[in-house]
C-alpha cells in the first residue's frame, strides 16, 4: 500500500503531465508499445518514440514498493505515460522496450555530436 504522501505525489504529476498533453495510457505486448484506449488503439516501435521525462516514486515503508512513471511522446505526435515497478517486480516487457528506446536515444545522441 502506497503511503499517502507518495499517492499524492503521483496524482499530482500525472495531473501535471496530463496538462501538458500526456493524455493516453500504454502498454507494451510483444515488443511493442500500444495505447489503451479502443478508439485509437496504435502501436510504436522502441524507434518511434521519445521518452521525454521519468519519475520514481518509493514507498517509505518499503523501498522494494519502488515505481517509475514515464512521459512518453511518439513520432506521430501522442503523448502518453507508462509505469512500471522497479526491480524484482518490473515488468520485464516493459523494461525492455524502454531499454532500446533509451538506446536508441544514446545512439542518437552520439550520431549528432
């Protein structure tokens, strides 16, 4: 159970991030990252998107109760935010199609240097 200062930090910036246009939910499933909403309901490789910001939360009670949240923009313009547990209960789809986006972006960066 979350403590209530983290619970409040969490909803106050996914109310930040949902001001500035984050307003979808993903999921990852076979490698890709899908939004969750059925009227939509795109999919991106880790090459078509951005991850623009990241937050980590921890429990105070228990450190293991870590979580990050990540602001995520795709090349065509949706803006959303995924979580996930940090450690022994992330999501292993998710932290790896995060991994090669973040590699992705290293390699980026590098190109343009």
């Amino acid at each position: 159970m979350q403590d209530k200062e983290e619970e409040r930090a969490l909803v106050n910036v996914e109310r930040k991030l949902t001001a500035d246009g984050f307003t979808k939910d993903f999921t990852v499933t076979d490698g890709r990252l899908h939004t969750m909403d059925t009227d939509s309901n795109r999919s991106y490789g880790p090459e078509e998107v951005t991850i623009v910001d990241f937050y980590r939360f921890e429990g105070e009670s228990n450190p293991d109760d870590m979580s990050i949240l990540y602001a995520i923009e795709a090349n065509d313009g949706t803006r959303g935010t995924i979580s996930n547990a940090f450690g022994t209960y992330a999501d292993e789809g998710v932290d790896a199609f995060l991994r090669k986006v973040e590699d992705l972006g290293k390699n980026l960066d590098k190109a343009h240097k």
